[in-house]
C-alpha cells in the first residue's frame, strides 16, 4: 500500500475551510484538498476587516466596489440600504416616532461591531486556542467597557422601547440576515452582522471564488475528489479506493454533509446546526420592477433573504430560508414580493437531518458560538455553519482565520 503525508487534509469545502488551504499552503504546507460536487454556501459576502486582510495576503489589488443595494421590507415598511438616501432618511420616513432611538440603535451596533472585529482581528480569529489567549480576549472586552455577560444580552432585549412596527422591521431585518429567530441572536452576533451588512464596500460577486482557487493551486495546494475515500481508520488515516493511505498531521472537517454515512460515523459526535433551506424562482413573468433592489429581505415566520438575478435572459429569484419553511410559505412571502407574476419556487437543497447530537461545548469566549471547532490537537471541525450558524459568510471567515492561525502558531514553534 502506497502512503502518502500531508502536513493538511481537508475534507470537503466550505468558505472556511478553504481560507484555511490557501494560507496554509502560502505558508509552504503540503494541503491536500478532498472535494465534493459543490463547496457549501456561505451565503451573502459582507466586506470587513477579516475580508480585507484575506484579500491582502492573497494579492488581490483591484479596489471593491460599492455595496449592492438592499431592501429590507417589513409590511408596510420599505427601508433601502446602500440607495440614494441615507439611513437616516430612511428612518425618517418610514419611523417618524422612532426614527431617533433607530439612529442611536444603529450607531451603538456599528461602533460595537467595529470594535469587535478589530479585537478579533488582532487575535487572528475567534478565540479558540489556549486557556490564556481566551482570557486575553476576555480582558480586552473589559479594559475596552464591554463584559462577556453585555455582549450575550439577547439583541431583542434592546427593540423594547420601540412601537410595533418598528419592532417588526428590526425583526424582520436581523432574522433575516440569521435566518433564525431573533430571539436567538445575542447583541456581539447583531454587531457584526450589521456591521458588515452596512459597509458601503463589497467584493464583486464570484471574485473571493475564483480568487480562492486560483491562489490555491498556484500555491501547490492538491485536489482529489472526496469519493476516492473508501474509509477513514480510528487513527484517522484515509484508505483511498486506488490502494493509497494518505495521512496528514492535521484532518479538517470542511464540509460535514458532504461526508459518506461510513466517513461520517467515524467522526467524534458534534452539536450539528439549525438546517437551512434554498429555494429557486423563475424566470419571473413579467420581470420584476427595476426600483426593487437585487438583495432583499422580507416576510416573517420566517423571513427570507432573496437575491435577484439574471440568468439565460429572464430575471430569477434564488431565496434562503430556515429549513422548516414549506414550499407553500415561501410561495405567499414571494408572491407578496412579486405580485404580477405567479412564482413557483423549486427547493434546491435541504439538508437530511440526522438529528442533534448533543455534546459538551468545550471552552468557547465569543457568544453565539455553538461548540469549539477542535476536537484535539490534530482534529478539527472547520465550517462556520457548525461553529458560527447564525453569522453566514462572517462567521465562516472568522472560524477559517482562527483555525489557520492556530495552526501557523504551532508550526512556528
């Protein structure tokens, strides 16, 4: 039998994963990457500061561009973000009574988001390593005005003072960008999450993709495809079908569902995510109205983040949802968006769910984390979904920094 070492093996893609291969592999490790047919989906890209510095280390010099226009609609509430008029504006007209407590709510979310992001930047990550690096993030929270107990108040707590419909607009906005409920989200999560949704800057669509790969093979990462896996061993080494062993000082788990049931009940047992459903429409007849914008978000019960797009001449509406939502729900909320044409959406992806598995957590210091992404030194979980799964491509992009600067800070030793 053929054996092969890596210094990383990858199974399965997803954002974080993939953030993982590439700097690694910059830093002159041998990756190797087991695909499968799709790299999961990160959901929207928001730019920040964590986005930045990926795209400085991997060379990227062309400038973003301006945020995409965004609608968040809460019946009979229509708010434009990245438009022609400001937040404030905005508010203003659709908020007269609370427009104030809105523009103070907001700018405390930014500032907030800010600072967390910067913490999190110098740390390189989340704070996942040691004992000492999580008090150190933990001390840098107090010495700044902030305790973990603050930033895990539910973000709900703070919609109180509002009238109703404000109320339902914040709800509808923050669920949607979770796509959970909002009661679950905590005031560090709403930060970032506004934070990055309110950037003026952002990536064009299908760059941070292409960019990734490129910078991947061009740094000598390896590709195989995940079927040629025909077992993983208690010691974690791989038997390929062709006859080869492959082991690695580092097995990163990057995409979980993308597992055969063999490879995955080989696995230690893991808290698995709130499942999420995605959902195609079109082509829409008649074409929507041009003063919609290409990102919305709308409904309740749940509320849907949609994108418009087009594709082979006819305008298509590709929607994510939480993966409870039927077919029936998601038609109404899109009837509502599209009322001159009859959409019929088709589900394109939800994920079996095997059930929870509930474990202990481990050691985590950011709030909302679902469990530490490191089983033991040489094991690790690396897809923001399992880690971060209510912060989408944000918490992707924090666990794959987090992970890669563990690992580099071992190698340096």
């Amino acid at each position: 039998m053929h054996q092969h070492y890596y210094d990383i093996i990858l199974l399965g893609e997803s954002l974080a994963s993939r953030i993982v291969g590439v700097l690694l592999a910059k830093a002159g490790k041998r990756v190797l990457t087991f695909q499968g047919k799709h790299p999961a989906d990160p959901g929207w890209l928001f730019a920040g500061s964590h986005l930045d510095r990926l795209l400085d280390q991997l060379g990227h010099r062309h400038p973003l561009e301006r945020a995409p226009r965004l609608h968040i609609l809460a019946d009979p509430a229509r708010v434009e973000l990245h438009g022609r008029y400001g937040l404030e504006d905005e508010f203003r007209r659709e908020f007269p009574e609370d427009a104030d407590l809105l523009l103070q709510l907001f700018q405390r979310l930014e500032a907030l988001g800010e600072r967390l992001e910067a913490q999190l930047l110098e740390q390189a990550g989340a704070p996942f390593g040691s004992l000492a690096e999580r008090l150190w993030y933990r001390a840098g929270h107090w010495l700044l005005g902030s305790t973990q107990r603050s930033l895990g108040k539910p973000l709900s707590n703070f919609f109180v003072p509002f009238a109703e419909a404000s109320r339902g607009w914040l709800n509808t906005l923050f669920s949607g960008l979770a796509l959970d409920p909002v009661t679950e989200l905590t005031l560090a999560e709403g930060a970032l999450l506004w934070h990055g949704l309110s950037r003026p800057q952002a990536l064009e669509e299908g760059l941070l993709d292409d960019l990734l790969s490129r910078r991947y093979l061009q740094f000598h990462g390896l590709y195989e495809p995940l079927t040629k896996i025909s077992a993983l061993t208690e010691d974690y080494r791989l038997q390929l079908q062709d006859g080869r062993e492959c082991s690695a000082g580092t097995l990163i788990i990057g995409q979980y569902e993308a597992l055969s049931p063999e490879i995955a009940a080989a696995l230690p047992p893991f808290r698995r995510p709130r499942l999420k459903g995605r959902w195609l429409c079109g082509p829409l007849h008649p074409a929507p109205s041009k003063v919609l914008a290409s990102r919305i978000i709308h409904g309740e019960n749940p509320s849907l983040r949609s994108r418009l797009h087009v594709h082979d001449g006819g305008m298509h509406c590709y929607s994510e949802s939480p993966a409870e939502a039927t077919r029936e729900t998601i038609a109404q909320h899109l009837q509502v968006l599209f009322p001159f044409s009859s959409p019929a959406p088709k589900c394109l992806k939800k994920q079996t769910d095997h059930g929870e598995i509930r474990t202990r957590r481990g050691l985590v210091a950011f709030p909302g984390t679902l469990q530490n992404p490191w089983w033991s030194r040489n094991l690790a979980l690396c897809q923001g979904t399992c880690i971060f799964p209510r912060l989408g491509s944000i918490g992707e992009i924090l666990t794959g920094f987090a992970v890669a600067g563990r690992l580099s800070r071992r190698k340096r030793k």
